[in-house]
C-alpha cells in the first residue's frame, strides 16, 4: 500500500450525470462514516493531456474535452495531513456530436442531401442511410458534406439518417430527416391558341412509368372542363374570345397518386 494512503476513506463509486462531446458531469458520495467537510483529488487521463482538481464538493464539470475521446477519472479523499484515500475510478466515452442543419431538397425523382460539419472535430467521415418503408435500401460513407440521392420511387416516403464517424471509429447518433418523394408534375407545358380553339401539349415527366394526365380548364375563375388525358397532347374548343383562361394539367399514376399540376395562363383573342 501508498505510504501516503493510510487509513484514509474512500468516497463512494462514480457517476456520470452528464457526458457531452466536449464536457463530463461526474459525481460521487462522501466517505462513509467519515462526517464534516472534505477535499477530493480528480485526476483524468484521455484526449491530449492528463489533469487534476482538488474539489471540496462532491462534483465536478470538466470542460474542454476532446469528442470521441475515452477519459478515465479517479476521485480519491485528501486528508488534512496531506494523505489520500484509495481512489475510486471510471471511464467514460465523450460524445460524438452529430452533423448539423441537415436538409433534404427534393426534386423528384432525386433529392439533394446537404449537412454541415458539427464542431470539435477534425478528420471526419460520414455515414448515410437511405430508408424508404422502414428498409435500409442505401448505405454510403462520404468525406464531403454532400449526396445526392438519384432513382427515387415517387409517392413514397423516406428517412435519410446521417452519423458523423470519427478517425477512431466512434460514431454520432444519427442526424434524420423525413421527406417524400413526390410525384413529379408534367413538363414542358405548352399552349398554342389558334381563336377559338387552343392545343395544349407537355411532355411526361422523368421517374414515372404508368401514367394518366387530368386537365382542369379554367375561364376565370369558373372550371369549365375537367378532362382525363392518357396521351400528352390535348385540343380545347368552344373557348370564349376575350376571355383568360387557364390549363392545369396533373400526372396520375396508377395507384392513384397526383402531382401538384403544371398549370399556363393564356387569352383567347377577339
């Protein structure tokens, strides 16, 4: 035994109340059956240097701490004389801090994933997760804070998680956001008025395969015709000169699935 151990008592066993990427919260109980007031040598070792604190409580934040980085702590009761107990001792992983401002832009049938790089930390990697109906259908590992995700089943919902991996391999929790994959609306909307008819022409979006048109025919504010389109192409006559009209067109899909509709504006000369 320590000369300089003597027949000091120890306090009670670690807690950790708080573990942080950059910070730990740890506790400990008074020795038993020694009353009054006493001083406690903290030392932890970890990251890039070893410290120690003498405290008079029974806690202590330390600060300034390396993400990622296993610590060990012994807390050890200091006597009057200068003689200390037996320590006591824990290790603790810190934290490792998530990406941030993580967002989804979609433009179906991709989406474009962009995160930033969470504080504290240098050489980083990042892994995502792809999750479409509760299954994991991509995983990739990335060194930038960029993915763009390509041949999304439209009208479908998905999760995209992303964890920040250190150089040691320990990870974050994952950063999640939900998105859907919407249906994509019909392209190239044209109207070519020839008074009193107009013919409305689009193209078929990219990502979709089966699909129907519904065209909605507004004067005004009045519809005056609704009409489902299997080709891409449609003729309006009857059109009352003088007067705006509006064309919106919806992509269908077989499961009943509609876009938001490609809408144009146009006038029916006098």
């Amino acid at each position: 035994m320590d000369s300089m151990e003597g027949n000091v008592p120890p306090p009670g066993s670690i807690q950790f109340v708080s573990v942080q990427p950059d910070s730990v919260s740890l506790r400990w109980s008074p020795p038993e059956g020694a009353p009054g007031h006493h001083t406690f040598k903290v030392t932890w070792t970890g990251g890039q240097k070893d410290s120690y604190f003498p405290v008079t409580s029974t806690n202590l934040e330390v600060t300034e701490l390396t993400p990622g980085e296993k610590y060990h702590f012994t807390v050890a009761t200091l006597s009057q004389d200068g003689r200390h107990s037996t320590p006591v001792e824990g290790a603790v992983y810190t934290e490792v801090p998530p990406p941030q401002n993580l967002q989804v832009e979609v433009t179906s049938p991709t989406a474009t994933v962009t995160w930033t790089k969470p504080a504290g930390v240098d050489q980083v990697t990042y892994l995502l997760q792809i999750i479409r109906d509760q299954e994991v259908i991509r995983t990739i590992q990335r060194n930038s804070c960029q993915y763009t995700i390509t041949g999304l089943q439209v009208d479908a919902n998905y999760n995209v998680n992303v964890t920040t991996v250190l150089s040691n391999g320990r990870q974050s929790q994952p950063a999640v956001q939900t998105f859907r994959a919407e249906v994509p609306p019909p392209q190239n909307l044209q109207v070519e008025v020839t008074s009193p008819t107009a013919s409305v022409t689009w193209t078929k979006p990219d990502g979709v395969d089966q699909v129907t048109y519904l065209l909605d025919i507004v004067k005004g504010q009045e519809e005056i015709r609704t009409v489902q389109r299997n080709s891409c192409q449609y003729t309006i006559t009857g059109l009352q000169a003088g007067a705006e009209h509006t064309v919106n067109v919806a992509t269908i899909l077989s499961n009943g699935g509609q876009s938001k509709p490609a809408s144009k504006t146009f006038n029916i000369g006098t």
